[in-house]
C-alpha cells in the first residue's frame, strides 16, 4: 500500500472527512515519526509497534564487485519491531474490518 492508497482509503472510511484533511493528518503523522526518530526518540503505538534508532558502529566492508575492503562509516538507521497485536493480524489474515463485524 502506498501512502496515496493509505490516503483514499482513510477518505473513504471517513466521509465527514474532506480528503485534503485526510492527507494532511497522515503527513503530519509520519512527519512527527520522523522528527521524533531524529532526535533520537522512541515512538510507540500500541498494538502496531515501535519505531528506533540504532546506531551502527564503523566497520570494514567488501566491494561484491572487486573484493576490494571499503571503510564503511558509523551511522543510524530506523528500526520498526512489530507489536503483537500486528502480528496476530498478520498471521491470522484477520483484516479490522472482519474483526469488527465479529466483535
């Protein structure tokens, strides 16, 4: 799913939602993520997952070309733990929608 297809698929769920606002709820959503990831922070949401940083020490590569050794620099990546409730769904198939037809 890409962000345009997470965007007309909240529009529509939401009707008394102008689909401007709704692309504009979910940039800001990932804008404070990544903000938040930047200054080092942790974001969770409950019953999806959590967002990190870990950081990656400097170490020596291979080129997969050449063989050649090639310094790589320390760095920080995101990291994304999925939570267990996002795992059951996954696992399951259950979408939310048959889930709370159930319910």
């Amino acid at each position: 799913m890409t962000k345009s297809e997470l965007i007309a698929e909240l529009a529509s769920a939401n009707p008394h939602l102008r689909g401007q606002d709704v692309e504009t709820i979910v940039a800001t959503i990932f804008e404070e993520i990544t903000f938040a990831l930047a200054r080092g922070e942790r974001v969770e949401l409950r019953g999806f997952g959590a967002f990190t940083v870990k950081h990656r020490d400097a170490r020596t590569g291979r080129n997969p070309r050449t063989g050649a050794s090639v310094a790589v620099d320390e760095k920080s990546v995101p990291f994304f733990k999925a939570g267990k409730e996002l795992r059951v769904r996954v696992n399951t198939g259950a979408s939310p929608a048959a889930e709370r037809k159930t319910a």
